[in-house]
C-alpha cells in the first residue's frame, strides 16, 4: 500500500487504500474507486506517482477541490500528506453527500515535506484533529468568489464574460465581442440571444466586468489565451462605437410606422372583429413532406388582387435557433418564443405543455419547471451536471436524509428498514404507486411550510425532474411512504401531531417528538 485515502463522510464513502502507481476513481465502473452519486464524474480524477511525488490531475466538471481550492478540469496539482481533498463543492450538496478525503502517505515521502512525520488519522492529537477540522471549513471570501463562476457565464461562448455588455430590458450579459457578431448577423437589431426579447438598448455592464475580475484573480487557470482576448477587442465594435448602441426606440419607431401605414387599410371596422378569436391563431400544420406552414391571420389575404395571385400559403422561415430542425415531431417558425436551457444555456422553443404532454417531450421540470434541452434534443452539452432525470432513474441515488423530518422519525424509519437499503422505500412506492399513477406531489401548507406555491403534479416513472427538486421528491416520497405504513408497523402507530410535519415544537421537545407521530399532513392552523 502506497498512500491512503482516509474519508471524511462516511455515508458516501469508505477509506480507500492506494496500492498502485495510478489510481483512478469516478461513477464509471472501470475506475479503481466508484462512487454512485449522478454528480461526479465518469473519470473525476486520477492519483498517480511519479518519481516519488503524488499528483491529483483534475478530470471531472463539478469540481474536485484540494484543502478548499478548485483544482479546475484537466489541471493537475501535486498533493502531500495531510492534504484534504473534496470530490465536490462541499457548501452546494448535503451534509450526507459530501465526498471528501485527508490524503495519508505510508511510505512515500513528499519531496516539499522532507521533514514530515508520516501519520495516520488514528494517531492525530486533539489539536492537530482540530486544524483537520478546520481545513474542512473554507474561507467564506474565497468561496463566494468561485460561486461566481456560474453567474458570470457568457450564454454565447460559454466561457466568462469579457468585455460584458448588458440588454435592455432583460438584463441579459453577454460578451461584448459575442453581442457584436450576433448583431452583426442580424437583418435588424431587435432580439435578444438568450430570451428574444426587443432590444431597447445596450449598455457596458461595468459592475460585471469587476467581478469577473476578481473571480480571475481567483482562477487564474480560467483566463483566456492572450490571441483569443485581442481577437475579441477588434471583434467588439460596442465598446469602440458605444453610442450607436445606446437606443433603438427610434429604428423601432420607424418601423412600427412603416408597418402601421402598410397595415391601415386593410384593418376592420366591424365591432364584432376580434383579432383574438381562436379562428384566426396560429395553427401548425404538418404536411406529408414534413414542411411546416402556419395558417394566421394576414390583412393582405383580405385584398383580392393578392388573393388571385397567391393561392398557396407559402412556408414561413425557418427558426433561427434550431436551423430547420424538426425535433419531437415539431418544428419552429419564425416567431417562436424561445428560453435558455438551465444547464447550457442552449435555447429550446418555450412550449406551454400540461403534465401529460411534458411527459412525452420531457422538456422541463415537472415541479419548478424550468427548461432543460437533455432529453429535448437528446443531449447537453452540459448533461454530466445531470440537471434533468426522469423518476425512474433516480433510484440509485435514493437516500433517507439524515435526521428527516426529526432524529426521533428518521430513527424509526431506520429500525422499520432493519439494515436493508434504503432504496427498498422507492421501490415499494414505484411499484404499488408510481407505476400505475397513483402518486402525486403535493407541495401545500399542510405539507411544507410556506411553500411559495400550491403544486398538486401527477408523478409516473417517465416524469421528468431536476437535480434540486429531486431530492424534495425523494423527501415526499418517504413521507407518503410511512403513511402507508402506519396502519400495519407499530412504529409509526403514534397519534398524529395537529402541526405535522411543519411542526415547530419537535425540533426542541424531545418528549413531544416520541410521544406524537410528524410524518403527516398539518391538520391544525394557528
């Protein structure tokens, strides 16, 4: 045995012990270690040695962090002993799942640390346990800085902001560069990349510029090559001629009155006319060749000249998006509203779809719903953050959170499962509800406390979630889970709380929490 890896979460890993010269650990099966958490990666990372030094080369896209830092994809840093390695971002998952490490050298000496004694975990003192500890906390400034990375994202390059530009009025942030070639490509600059909203205006969004500043100064491995960043300063014609791009409103209103004097005579005095009438909405039609037209009120229809001329409709362009692509039996027209998917940022047509419908095209969350391209265009080019999974695949990653709802219930849903895993809960509830569609989440106020929302959604196998509001479903299902054993296990035979599982008094009244049952709904309000 060459090093260990003694772990610092024992719910999501045991100690490892590293026996040959390049060990390996990430969710794929063929690495040395596998870890079943949807958030690491096929191939997170390697430990290899070489010349008698150890090395952590960085693989994965959530992250590994070595004493708090973030190593970044495919840097490789040299590790000591002593060293605390986390395979995600500690402050964004569960105190359950954390995967973390404190690297343990047996027989091979760091070549920075000549000096260093050579300890195991079982041997550290009081104070050096503490420091260990501590090591575990990271600095709050540095942390809010790397949280940042999301934020400062550019949704045309995918990189960090550069020269950032604001639009109004979505506030959407875009590289300066990026914008510019986008307008460029535009016949009119009237639409936003990411929302297609009208633009009104354009802005240098100065106060984004500085964070993205201080956050490189945190990722100096981030920064861009010095080639690409002259390229995008020539490419950046906002920043070199800022005041043609401060206001639209009079290209716009030009426009309008072009529109508005080519459209007067053709609109009705009837006061029975309703331009919203179902009649005359947008209708899809699909013909054998799969071209898609749009039948839709037109004014010029109404002049028969043009009505002699053309007899056909003629087939609208194709949406700009998705380049004519037919995705799920359905193609875009030309003024299809679009939305950004969560994890890329990629746009996918904002559908109104019912539960039903979303869960054929599985398009976007069906709690928070927000969009997701996953399963849409079959894949993301962000799909290893696993931001959207249907019901059915969650089952692996299924856990009872510890302490749920009070220590007092989560201990007897442990001596109910009597050792066996804890996915045995989503099972049963697949098979006796899920599968046949009898199983709905509900979020109300007699099941959460102040939910934002009442949501009442019909959840089967092939219902799509995402990653954050996974883990409230997994929750619901345990509750409903323990209801449905209540009648038959005597540990859950206790009388039922009037507060339930929004009850205050459980947290700090043992005696209460024992004596009364708070895996049910809140039938009394105050």
């Amino acid at each position: 045995m060459l090093a260990q890896l003694i772990t610092l979460n024992n719910q999501s890993s045991e100690s490892l012990n590293i026996n040959k010269a390049i060990f390996k650990i990430g969710r794929d099966p063929t690495n040395d270690k596998q870890l079943l958490d949807n958030k690491v990666s096929s191939f997170h990372l390697s430990i290899e040695l070489d010349e008698m030094q150890f090395t952590l080369i960085d693989n994965s896209s959530n992250g590994t962090f070595l004493n708090g830092k973030r190593i970044g994809k495919g840097n490789k840093v040299i590790i000591r002993n002593g060293d605390i390695i986390h395979i995600l971002p500690v402050e964004k998952v569960q105190k359950n799942e954390i995967i973390g490490f404190q690297f343990i050298t047996e027989k091979i000496t760091d070549s920075r640390l000549n000096s260093d004694k050579i300890t195991s975990k079982s041997q550290l003192n009081n104070n050096q346990q503490k420091d260990v500890n501590d090591e575990i906390q990271y600095n709050n400034h540095n942390d809010y800085i790397d949280e940042l990375g999301d934020e400062l994202q550019c949704n045309i390059c995918n990189d960090y902001l550069f020269e950032a530009v604001t639009i109004n009025p979505c506030n959407h942030h875009f590289c300066g560069a990026c914008l510019s070639n986008w307008l460029g490509n535009q016949k009119q600059h009237n639409d936003c990349p990411n929302c297609r909203t009208k633009i009104k205006s354009i802005m240098i969004a100065r106060l984004m510029n500085n964070l993205v500043e201080k956050w490189l100064k945190n990722n100096p491995s981030q920064k861009r090559a010095d080639s690409l960043i002259d390229k995008m300063k020539q490419e950046n014609i906002i920043y070199k001629n800022p005041n043609y791009y401060l206001n639209f409103e009079k290209e716009y209103k030009q426009n309008e009155q072009i529109q508005q004097n080519d459209y007067e005579e053709f609109l009705s005095n009837d006061e029975n006319f309703d331009d919203n009438n179902p009649d005359f909405q947008q209708n899809e039609i699909l013909n054998p060749n799969n071209f898609l037209f749009v039948q839709a009120f037109n004014p010029q229809l109404f002049n028969p000249l043009i009505q002699q001329q053309q007899q056909v409709v003629q087939p609208i362009q194709t949406c700009k998006s998705c380049n004519g692509q037919v995705w799920k039996q359905y193609q875009c027209h030309d003024i299809q509203i679009h939305i950004g998917c969560s994890s890329c940022g990629r746009l996918i047509p904002k559908r109104l779809l019912n539960d039903e419908e979303n869960e054929q095209l599985q398009m976007f969350c069906c709690i928070c719903k927000v969009y997701d391209c996953k399963f849409y265009y079959g894949d993301c080019t962000k799909a290893n953050l696993n931001k959207l999974m249907l019901v059915k695949d969650i089952g692996n990653n299924f856990q009872i959170p510890l302490n749920f709802i009070n220590d007092v219930e989560y201990n007897r849903i442990l001596n109910h499962l009597q050792g066996k895993q804890h996915n045995i809960i989503y099972e049963f509830m697949m098979e006796h509800y899920i599968n046949k569609g009898d199983f709905y989440f509900e979020q109300n106020k007699s099941t959460f406390n102040f939910p934002l929302q009442d949501i009442n959604v019909k959840i089967t196998p092939n219902t799509p979630v995402c990653w954050q509001c996974h883990k409230k479903l997994m929750n619901f299902i345990i509750f409903r889970y323990v209801q449905c054993w209540k009648y038959d296990e005597a540990l859950f035979s206790s009388t039922d709380c009037f507060y339930g599982i929004n009850c205050r008094t459980q947290h700090r009244n043992k005696f209460h929490a024992n004596k009364y049952n708070h895996v049910c709904e809140q039938t009394k309000f105050d």
